[in-house]
C-alpha cells in the first residue's frame, strides 16, 4: 500500500508557513542524498472553506478533499493509500483526530506542539471580555496565514466544543513541545503521553512556534518518519459466519496481549468486518523487522 507524508499546519497558518516549507525543503535534501528514497512532504491548505469560516470538522474536510485530489490524480483506488502526518498545534488536533477516524490509514505521527485542550484557552489568548464580545456579536477580527484580517466566525468555538479535547490515535506517536509555549502550555502533552503507552514526548527549550527546534525535529523525522527500518506490513487473521465480528474482535484484545507481553513495540491493531459477506478481519501493522515473530507465533492467513 503506498504511503504519502504530509505536513498539517495550525490555525492562522497555512500551506505556505515558514515551519511547513523548512521541512518540505528538508524532505528535498534528504531525497537527494545518495541511496535515499525521494518522497515528497506535500503541505496541503487546511483553510476551507476560508480561514473566516474554519472549524475543526473543516479542517477534517480540507484534508478528505485533498486525498480524493490526489487519489484522483495518481489513478489509485479512493483509501488504498497510508499516512505518515506531521501536525503543528491545530494541525497537530487535526492529523490525531484523522488518524483516530481511520486507525488502519495512518501509520505514524509526529505531533508539534499539538493544540489539545485548545478550546479551554480562546478566552485566556483573547481576554474574557473580548471572548465574551467574539460570542455576542458572532465573529472577531483575527489574522490569517497571510497576514490579512478577517472576520472569524465563532462557530469555530461551537465546532470545537463538540470535538475530542485529546484525540487518541493508536499509531506510534512523538510530540515535540516546547517548555516555553504560552499558547498551548506543554502540560497537556505531558499529560497525553503519560496517558498512552504509544506515545513518547520530547520536550525542547523553545515556544510555540518551534523554530529554533528545526534540527532536533528535523532528526526525528530521518529516524522516525523517513529511515528504511520504519517500514511497516501489515498481518491479517480472518473469521467467517455469524459471529465473525465478534470473534475477531475478541482475537484483537489476545492479540494485544501478545504484543504487550513480547515487547513487540509500533504495533497497531484493528478489526474489518464486511457483514454483507459475514466476513471479518483483525489486523496488525507491525515494523517489517518484527513480522517474522508475529508470523512464527500467531500464523496469520496472510500478509501484505
């Protein structure tokens, strides 16, 4: 299954942020290095319908309609490709939430500075009085990733209060935050990555924009999201009749078991049931390097 990287940017940002191309022109440097594979970081606009009418469930929608442009373009089927999703604060809300919609479609996360409980602080950044003003008269002057001032409306604030404040996403996780971010204090992703086993923090000396952090970031991404050993395949074990689902999904939670208890790390699971063939399936991405132990000790019926 092919697998396309993208760079997600946060709010008032855009496809064009200073964040977002330093690390497309990385991307470059490292496809030109000898032996490299060339992938592409594609940096897609998350502004829809404009940066005036965002929402979270909007942002969630620019990122659908940009796979189906490009699926379109590349002639492959509509959901045959996976993700590898670098998010920046809001963007960072938004590549979690996607990957904790489509479990089986994202393989890896590198989350910075990732605005969770982000609606808990519009009226700290705005001041309560002129947060109480965004409600009453239904927008607020706010500039954009072009740096141009528009009416922002506050369904923005509606949307996100009926959003996840922290999206859980299964795929191995890294959060890089800086200790010195006033915008989205770090507590919450010490907090998150306490909370969940398949995510490791790595904090920084730097604010919320992170770019004094390029290098370290940049490192990540080569070892993380880019080296040759992150590969991934995926193990499929399929039941019919019935009671498939059931059964597959009673497999899934041995087969996490199993995982935990061989230290079988980057590992996700889930499960497929087709009731139309009464048919379902569990599966898991493992790292290439760890498929032979999960072939040898659970015999799935295939592999991909």
């Amino acid at each position: 299954m092919p697998v396309r990287h993208a760079y997600l940017h946060g709010f008032a940002s855009s496809s064009l942020s200073a964040k977002g191309q330093a690390l497309r022109r990385y991307y470059e440097r490292v496809a030109s290095q000898p032996g490299r594979e060339p992938i592409e970081l594609l940096t897609p606009d998350l502004n829809f319908p404009s940066f005036a009418e965002l929402t979270y469930t909007n942002m969630l929608a620019a990122f659908d309609g940009f796979e189906a442009e490009l699926d379109a373009r590349d002639a492959v089927e509509p959901g045959s490709t996976r993700w590898r999703l670098i998010g920046s604060s809001m963007g960072g809300w938004v590549a979690s939430r996607w990957a904790e919609l489509h479990p089986e479609r994202v393989e890896r996360l590198v989350l910075l500075c990732p605005a969770f409980d982000f609606v808990t602080r519009w009226p700290v950044l705005l001041g309560q009085q002129a947060f109480e003003q965004w409600r009453e008269r239904g927008s607020i002057p706010l500039a954009g990733g072009d740096k141009q001032v528009v009416d922002v409306h506050f369904e923005l604030f509606r949307d996100a209060e009926r959003q996840p404040l922290r999206p859980v996403a299964r795929c191995p996780t890294i959060i890089v935050h800086g200790t010195r971010d006033d915008i989205v204090p770090i507590t919450s992703s010490r907090e998150y990555a306490a909370a969940h086993a398949n995510v490791e923090l790595v904090e920084v000396d730097d604010d919320h924009l992170l770019m004094r952090s390029l290098a370290p970031i940049e490192a990540i991404l080569d070892e993380f999201l880019l080296a040759p050993g992150t590969a991934e395949r995926r193990a499929w074990w399929d039941f019919f009749g019935p009671s498939a689902a059931g059964t597959a999904e009673h497999f899934r939670v041995h087969l996490d078991e199993f995982l935990a208890r061989e230290r079988l790390l980057g590992c996700t699971t889930g499960v497929e049931v087709h009731p139309e063939h009464r048919h379902a399936a569990a599966w898991c991405h493992t790292p290439a390097g760890q498929l032979e132990t999960l072939v040898r000790a659970l015999k799935p019926r295939r592999v991909d």
